[in-house]
C-alpha cells in the first residue's frame, strides 16, 4: 500500500500567469489573462485554468473584478467592468493581480501587472500626415509623455501594418509623434478607408495603449467573388451550363428508352392476357 | 423440324438440378461469401482501420475489384450487342451466359464500392447531396443505367424460355413454377409478342453499347481526372475499355468451357465457339496491347520526374514481380497459345481464359494502388506502414467474398433458366436445316 | 467610438466617394457588398480610462470574447469579403515542427497523422536541401472539391476549402484528387478524450474528427473569426508562416506584419506546382540567405517510433 500512496503524490507544476493590460481607443479597456507552464524543459500554454482578477490589491472582498478560465491557447480576455469604478478613479496607476487556486496538476499561482494611464489622440493633416500624442495621467490631469516608443500602422486582420518603413516613433516633448503614410493604394474598404492605428505595445509603464482614426487614403475595395459562378468546383445545383446540359441530356435519351422498352412489356403483357 | 428433336433440344437445356459437384461448388462459394460478410462486418464494427489502406494508399484492393467488376461486366455488351449488330450468328448460344456475368458483376461492383466507402450509413447523401460536377455521382447514374438496360437485355430474350419451363410444372416444383409464372406467364408466342420483343432486343443491343462504354470509361476517369502520374492520361478511357473486353471475353469462355462440361452442352458450345471466342481473345489481347504500349512506353520515353518513380517501380521495382505476372498472363501467354488452332480447343482456350481474368485482376491492382504510392510530393510525416500496402485478411475475404457471390448469382441463375436460350436455338438449328435442304 | 473618430468618418466617406468614381474597372466577376458588421443589440457596460461607464454593443467589441457556435450554413459559406493567404518563408524553416504539434494538439488529430507536414526538399542532386512546410493549399481551382460526390468538401467566399464530416461518405475521391497530399482519413475511430468527442462538430474547428471521414488544414477559421491567428503561424517560433487578408494586402506572423505584394515581389514568392493549375491560396519564399545548417535528424528513426 505505501508504495501506491508514493505513486499518488505527483509533483505538481509551476503554473506561471500573466496578465496585459490593453487600452483600445481610450475606452474599451481589457485584460488579457494568460497562463503556461514549463512541460518537458519547454513552456506550454495551459488551458482550463480558473483565474480571479483583482483591482489595486486582493485583500479586499470588493476589488474582486472579474474571473474567467483559460482557453486552449491558454488565455481569456477580461473586460474592465465598472464595479471598479471607485478603485479606479482613486489614483493614476493601477494594479491588476490575477490569482489561480491550486487543482491536481498545478501550485496556485499569482500575477500582478502595475500600469499608469495613458491615453493617445490621433489625428491626420495634409500630405497623408499621422499625427499622434501620448498624454499619461498625472495626478488628475492628462499631461504630455516624452521618450515613449509609439507604432502608427493601418489595422489589419489579426495584425498591424506600418504606415511606412519606420517601426518606431518616439514621442517628443509634447508627447507627439508624427509620420509619413507611404502605403500607397492599400486596399481599404469598399470606399476606400483606412482605419490608422497609434498604439504603444507592451510598454512596462503604460501597457497597451491604441487609438484609431479613419482615413479615406485606401484603395476602394471592389469585392468580387466567384462563389455563385458556375464551375466544377462550385457546390451542388451550380455545375457549368455545358454539363447539365450534357449529362441531363443523355440521361433523358438513355432513361427514355429504358422507359419505353417498359412500356412495351406492358404491352406484351396486354398481348397475352387478350 | 420434327418434334423430336426439339423435345430433345429442349430436353438438353432445361436448367438442372445441381449434383454433387453442384453442390460442393455452391457450398464453397457460400462459405467464401459468408467469410466475405464476417469480415465486412468487423469493417463495419473497427473502420477501415481493418485494411491496410492508409493515407498514401488510400485505394485498394476494394477499387482495384471495382474496377474489375465493371470491366467484365462490360462483355455483355460485347458478346450480346457487338456481334448481334454485326450479324454474327454463332454467338446466340453465349449471349445470355455474357449477359448474366454483366448483370452479376455490375451488381457486385456497386456493392464493392459501398464496401469502400468510409461511411457507408450515409449512402443516401449521394442522392441528397449529390454533385453532378463529380465522376463518382457519374458512375452512380451510368452504372444504375447499365444495370437496368443489362436486366432488360437479359428478360427480353428470356421470355419464350419461360413458356417453355412454365410447360414442365412437375420438374420445376412449387416456388421455381411461381417464378416462372410470374415473370412470362403472359407469353403466348404470338407474332404480334415476337415483333415487340425483337424490335425491343435491337433498341437494347443499340442503346446498351454507349452505356456500357460510359460504365467503364467514367470508371476510367475516377483516376484520369486527377493528376497523378500513371493516372493523368488521356488514354484512359480507350485503355480501360478494351481492358475490359479482353478479361470480360476471358470470362465467357471460362464460363462457357465450365457450363459445357458440367451440363454437358458440346452439342451447343461447340468446339467451333471455343475457336472463335479463342481468335477474339486473341484480338482484343492485341488491342489491350497496343494501348499498354501507349500507356507505358510514351510516359518511359520522355520519364518526367514525377512519373518516373512510378513506372520504375512497375518495371523493376517494387511492383515488378506482379507488373510482369499481369502483363504476361494476360497478354502474353494467352495470345502465345490462342494464336495456335490447337490452342483454340476447349481445354485450353479455357486455360488461356483463366490466365487472362487472373491477369486481368492484377493488372487493376497495378493501377490503383503503385500511383497512390507515387505522390508527388514524398511520402512523410506518417508511420512506417503507411509507406506500403499489403491487403490484411479482411479485405481478401471480402474481396474474395464479392467474386464468390458474384459466381453464387451466376450459379443460381444457371439452376434457375436455361443458360442458353432455348427458344433461339430451336429456331437457329431449323434456319440451319433449312439451309441445308435448299 | 470617440466623438473625434466619428467627425472624421463623416469627412472621410466623402472623399472616398470621389475616388471611388475614378475607378470603374472592369471585372469577370460581379462585385458584390460586403455586409457590415451588424449591431447585436446586446450592449456592454465598460469601463473607459477617463473612470466614465460606456455601454457598447457587443458585436463591435474586438476582440470578441466568444463568438456563438456557427450554424452549418453560415460555415459553408465562409466570412464574405475576405480572401484568406498564407505565406511560408522556407528561409527560416528549421524543422522545429511546433507548427506541427500545436495544430495536432488543437485539432485533436490521430496520433500519427499530421495535417502539417514539414518535408526535408531536395530537388536536384546539387541542389541545395531545404526544410518545406506544407499545409492544405486552399486552392482557388481546388481538384479535390472538384471531384466531392456530395459536397462535403467545399469551397468558400474566403477562400478556404474546409470538409464537412458530417456529410462526407469517406469514398476517398479527393484525396486521390489532391496533389498535395494533404488529406488524411480516419481510418479508426480518432483516440480523443471523451469530453471533446461528444463536442457538436463543427466545419470551421474541424473537432472532434469522425471515423470513416476525411480531415485535413483548414486554415483555422474559428480562430481567424476570433481575430487571432491559426495555430501554426502563431505555434512558430522562427515566424516561418504569415497568414492574411490578400483583399487587405497584409500579411502577418503575429510579430511582423507585411504588405503581402511587397513581400512577394521582394522575396520572388511562388507557389507549390504551378503547373497543375491549382492556384494554391499559399505562397512560398525560396529558402535563401539562410544562416543555420539543414540536419536531417535521422527521420526514419522517429517514424519508426511512430509506427
Ligand atoms: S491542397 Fe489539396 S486538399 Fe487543399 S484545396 Fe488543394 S487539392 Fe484540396
Ligand atoms: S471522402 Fe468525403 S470529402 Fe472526400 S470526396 Fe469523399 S465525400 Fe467528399
């Protein structure tokens, strides 16, 4: 017996949690809760795992601002609330902490990720000039930052596109940045319209910071599709003209006279009853 | 003619009881295909895991069958249609064994390919969902079609036979008797009867030689339609029809050599049958020939890379031993010994015939399965044995199952009706005494 | 959202009306609306970083926390007005295979089987070998949809060509179709947990796969509908794949981002046998400038494993 109970106390792992905090065009304000864990000298990404998130600190009951469990790729999103309204306007940093329960596989884990706020305005001027500001908040006000990585790109599905070859800009004193767009006839939508994008990415002080404009510097997009077509890769009901045509046609003229071959055992059948 | 001898004709005919033999042979055939349903049923309890189709070889022995249902049930375009247009007289007495192998075979070609299907419950999506963009959905309605207009040319020429069998109630027993009834009880052998059955028999004879060459070059196009080395050719079609002719007339004088000793029939399956049947074998091995040499050595002349992998191993290499035992005996050896008068006797007219349908069956695993094996990109990424394919028990009892139930309908049928047409023989022997008194 | 954002579009949609009318070019095909994003009516109460409450409609929310199960026919026609590309850089391949292992991992493929195969390339005897990803090619002339009896595989608005297992009748037809080889069939019933077993299947997750049906790359439209990227171009660790809109003209690897004509024409991007008439829906980069040595590491010994 002994030797089974050894068997049962299975080393747990480290879960390791993360936590990124993302400000989308100064309002729609997220967390994006991660977890992985070193499996076979590698880190994978834990699905399945049940995290509570907390405003400033964890101590107290109504900092509580959310929870949520890990997908497959290890992750969820968590969306500011306003139940932490009253934290949040209490000081111009904040504190996030994330805290996961120990299960059978894993030691409970913690994270904890400090941000000051920052906010960024975008704004475009003549000779498809981008123009963007970082203003971080200073005890109540908004006041320009300088020396701050910034990135001015054009959105894109699942990733941003630079707005020209520069990756970076850094603000200056006025906390500005701006930049050339050099995408010449980038497909937009279907008028024509970018959305530009100043984001700062996984600053340690800032988070992710974005702001959003849309220009009309796009190529209109004109949608065409052929999935209506006729074609032989087409679904059912849409095969090319010619076949129907052919095969509907040899199959009446073949079954024709097969039917009719039918009828005429009908009439043998007549035949021989009279 | 005087009565007696057709009373005697007709008495040589009748369907028989079967002997010993008889049923020994059946016994066997029924212990094949019930070994045959066990193993599909494991296929239906563990998947296709049972086979030893895997990704690469994604096709088997299961296709490799299909196709050679389908090639020889073509002969009973062949024998039944080609010569009676043509006015061939002396191959009345093969017609309805070429057509009872048509109906068999094809019959157990759709059955064989539902076998192949990895989800055979869902059978009906192909009449719900069907796409008439795609050449299975081609071979559903042709095969459908040929099966149909094959029953016909079977029953149409059928029907005086059975007036005739309906006369013998006391031999035939209670169930045969209501069979028979049922299916030419209305025969009365009036002129007016006669008129409708042979302008039908001729639509038929007309109708069923497109239908039967779309059977088989569709079959074709399952593989020339794509593009894999030793299946993209424009030959195909051509290539697999005359295929198909060469192992479907092997199967009649298989078939028609069997019946002959075992009914004892020399009087109408004469040795002069087994001659001509023995020159057309000839001829369409030559046929089936030439189209090997396009197949083959046009590819070999130019050896593109993607093919050349391909045709190395049929010539030398993996494939090799079965590359030349196909080529060879159903080739080869038949026309070597069919092209001699002694050649065309009986005996081994019906050897030459065995090596052809022999031959020919392997000669369609060679086409299903080495392309697979070809792919264009390397084979990788995936276990050791899905580099090679080596059928597993399950899928030889089944395949072995489809042709002994293949035989089973034959065999039955031949208990059931005069394997050949009684009615015409009586009619051809008195147009012959005819001849004979002018 | 913000008031500024809204001013500007108003200003912006005129101009683009002009530019629009100077461009009338003529097209095979019908150009046809893309539908815009829909207000849900469902609206959420969040908080901005001024400290104010805003509600916004839960349909505008990217990303979207959980998209609601898709219905078979909106899968089947897939996601109007994109048209999805993907480009593998052969350059940096190394053979690292964690593309391999993340979609097996997330597409619960049978053990053995691998939808993402990473082929050791040589194509001549003195020609350099190189490491080549392969994943469906989601041909826009796809052979194997071609040859489908009953629709179960097909082709979408976006472009990708997924199967339907629930529909498929496991005949194999397309498999023999595609010269790719990027089909496989579940041959056995698929060893998968229970729990993901009894999922509802889905086209656009191709989980849980079924017996007796065929299962391949299906460029992850679950994901991409989620606004992340398909498993192996974010599972890479060297930013082999780039995945993209090819009507956006972007592509991405998660970390960099390119104009996708750029890229190509830069790099003289090509495609798998162009010959066959295909039109694969993924490019390649030749393997150049590469800074690392190609080891083969004894293949056979892990296949052998395998088996
Ligand atoms: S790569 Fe193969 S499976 Fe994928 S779309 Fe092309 S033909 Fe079909
Ligand atoms: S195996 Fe399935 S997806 Fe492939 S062709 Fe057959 S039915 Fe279509």
């Amino acid at each position: 017996m002994p030797h089974f109970l050894m068997a049962q106390a299975v080393e747990k792992n480290t879960l390791v949690l993360g936590v990124k905090y993302y400000n989308d065009n100064n309002a729609a304000q997220h967390l994006v809760i991660s977890a992985k864990s070193k499996i076979d000298g590698k880190f994978q990404k834990i699905g399945n795992i049940a995290v509570k998130v907390f405003i400033t600190n964890d101590s107290n009951k109504n900092n509580f601002i959310g929870a949520g469990i890990t997908s497959e790729r290890g992750e969820f999103i968590l969306f500011i609330p306003p139940s932490a309204k009253t934290e949040w306007v209490k000081s111009p940093t904040q504190n996030f902490i994330a805290i996961s329960a120990a299960n059978k596989l894993y030691e409970e884990a913690r994270a904890e990720t400090t941000i000051t706020k920052a906010k960024i305005k975008i704004d475009t001027a003549d000779g498809k000039i981008v123009n963007a500001k970082l203003f971080i908040k200073v005890d109540t006000s908004w006041q320009p930052m300088a020396g701050v990585e910034m990135v001015l790109a054009v959105k894109r599905l699942d990733g941003n596109l630079n707005i020209s070859e520069t990756a970076t800009y850094t603000s200056d004193s006025a906390g500005a940045i701006s930049g050339e767009f050099k995408r010449d006839s980038l497909p937009g939508d279907q008028k024509g319209n970018l959305i530009l994008v100043a984001n700062i990415i996984d600053n340690d002080v800032y988070g992710n910071v974005a702001a959003e404009i849309m220009v009309p510097w796009g190529k209109p997009l004109v949608y065409t599709t052929n999935y209506n077509h006729r074609s032989l890769f087409a679904r059912r009901g849409h095969s090319p003209i010619w076949l129907e045509l052919l095969a509907y046609g040899i199959i009446l003229l073949v079954w024709a006279v097969i039917i009719y071959l039918g009828f005429q055992i009908r009439n043998i059948i007549k035949l021989g009853l009279d | 003619m005087d009565k007696l001898k057709e009373d005697k004709i007709i008495a040589d005919l009748l369907p028989q009881e079967f002997g010993k033999q008889g049923r020994i042979w059946v016994i066997c055939l029924l212990f094949f295909a019930a070994l045959g349903v066990f193993a599909y049923g494991r296929q239906l309890y563990y998947g296709l895991e049972v086979t030893a189709m895997r990704d690469y070889a994604s096709w088997g022995i299961y296709i490799s069958n299909f196709v050679f249902f389908v090639a020889i049930s073509l002969v009973g375009s062949l024998i039944t249609a080609v010569l009676r247009l043509t006015n061939v007289k002396w191959s009345t007495p093969l017609t309805r064994i070429a057509e009872i192998i048509a109906v068999s075979a094809i019959t157990f070609a759709s059955l064989i390919i539902i076998v192949d299907m990895g989800r055979p419950e869902r059978f009906y999506n192909l009449f719900l969902h069907g796409r008439l963009q795609s050449p299975i959905i081609w071979d559903v309605i042709v095969i459908t079609t040929y099966f149909f207009i094959s029953l016909l040319l079977l029953y149409f020429p059928l029907l005086p036979d059975l007036k005739i069998m309906i006369g013998f109630k006391e031999r035939n027993g209670k169930w045969l008797q209501k069979l028979y009834e049922f299916l030419g009880s209305f025969w009365k052998n009036t002129k007016a009867q006669f008129k409708i059955t042979d302008k039908a028999i001729n639509i038929l004879a007309i109708a069923i030689i497109p239908v039967a060459f779309s059977i088989h070059t569709v079959t074709s196009w399952l593989f020339a339609t794509t593009y894999r080395p030793g299946w993209d050719s424009t030959n195909f079609g051509a290539y697999f029809i005359s295929g198909a002719f060469l192992v479907g007339a092997g199967g009649v004088v298989v078939a028609m050599y069997i019946f002959r000793t075992h009914y004892k029939l020399e009087k109408y399956i004469t040795n002069d049958h087994f001659d001509r049947m023995g020159k057309v074998l000839v001829l369409l091995a030559l046929l089936y020939l030439y189209f090997n040499f396009n197949e083959f050595l046009v590819p070999a002349f130019k050896m593109k890379k993607s093919e050349e992998e391909h045709l190395l191993g049929l010539f030398t290499g993996e494939f090799a031993p079965i590359f030349w035992f196909a080529i060879f005996t159903s080739m080869f050896i038949p026309i070597f010994i069919l092209l001699f008068k002694k050649g065309r006797r009986p005996l081994p007219a019906f050897i030459a015939g065995i090596l052809v349908v022999v031959g020919s069956w392997f000669k369609r695993f060679l086409i299903v399965t080495p392309t697979l094996l070809h792919p264009f990109l390397p084979m990788h990424d995936v276990p050791a044995n899905y580099h090679h394919y080596i059928p597993t028990w399950e899928e030889w009892a089944i395949a072995g199952g489809s042709l002994a139930g293949a035989l089973l309908v034959i065999t039955f049928f031949a208990r059931i009706f005069p394997i050949i047409p009684i009615h015409e023989t009586i009619i051809e022997t008195e147009s012959l005494e005819n001849e004979k008194h002018f | 959202m913000s008031q500024n954002t809204r001013r500007d579009f108003i200003a912006s949609s005129l101009v683009a009306g002009v530019t629009l009318a100077g461009c009338a070019t003529k097209n095979p095909f019908t150009a046809e609306e893309i539908p815009d994003v829909k207000p849900s009516g469902e609206m959420v109460k969040l908080l901005s970083v001024d400290g104010e409450i805003i509600e916004v409609d839960k349909a505008f929310l990217k990303p979207v926390p959980a998209l609601p199960a898709s219905m078979n026919t909106i899968e089947r026609e897939g996601i109007a007005g994109k048209k999805f590309a993907m480009v593998i850089d052969l350059s940096r391949c190394k053979s690292v295979k964690k593309c391999q292992t993340a979609c097996n991992h997330m597409h619960h493929i049978h053990p053995g089987q691998n939808w993402i195969k990473v082929y050791p390339m040589q194509d001549a005897e003195h020609t350099a070998p190189y490491w080549q990803p392969t994943t469906c090619m989601h041909c826009d002339e796809p052979p194997c949809v071609k040859v489908c009896p009953v629709d179960a595989t097909f082709k979408r608005k976006d472009g990708i060509v997924l199967i339907d297992s629930d529909r498929c009748i496991g005949c194999r037809f397309c498999m023999a179709a595609c010269p790719y080889s990027s089909r496989v069939f579940n041959w056995e019933e698929p060893k998968i947990e229970k729990e993901i077993a009894d999922k509802p299947y889905s086209c656009e997750t191709s989980v849980p796969q079924k017996v007796g049906t065929v299962g391949k790359c299906d460029f992850c439209p679950d994901m991409v509908r989620q606004g992340n990227l398909p498993h192996c171009v974010s599972a890479c660790p060297n930013g082999v794949f780039f995945f993209g809109d090819i009507l956006e003209d972007t592509v991405t690897n998660g970390s960099e981002t390119f104009r996708f004509s750029e890229l190509i024409k830069d790099k003289a991007g090509y495609r798998l046998m162009e010959d066959l008439g295909t039109k694969p829906s993924v490019y390649y980069l030749p393997p150049v400038n590469r800074n690392f040595p190609f080891e083969n590491k004894v293949e056979s010994v892990v296949e052998e494993k395998k088996a």
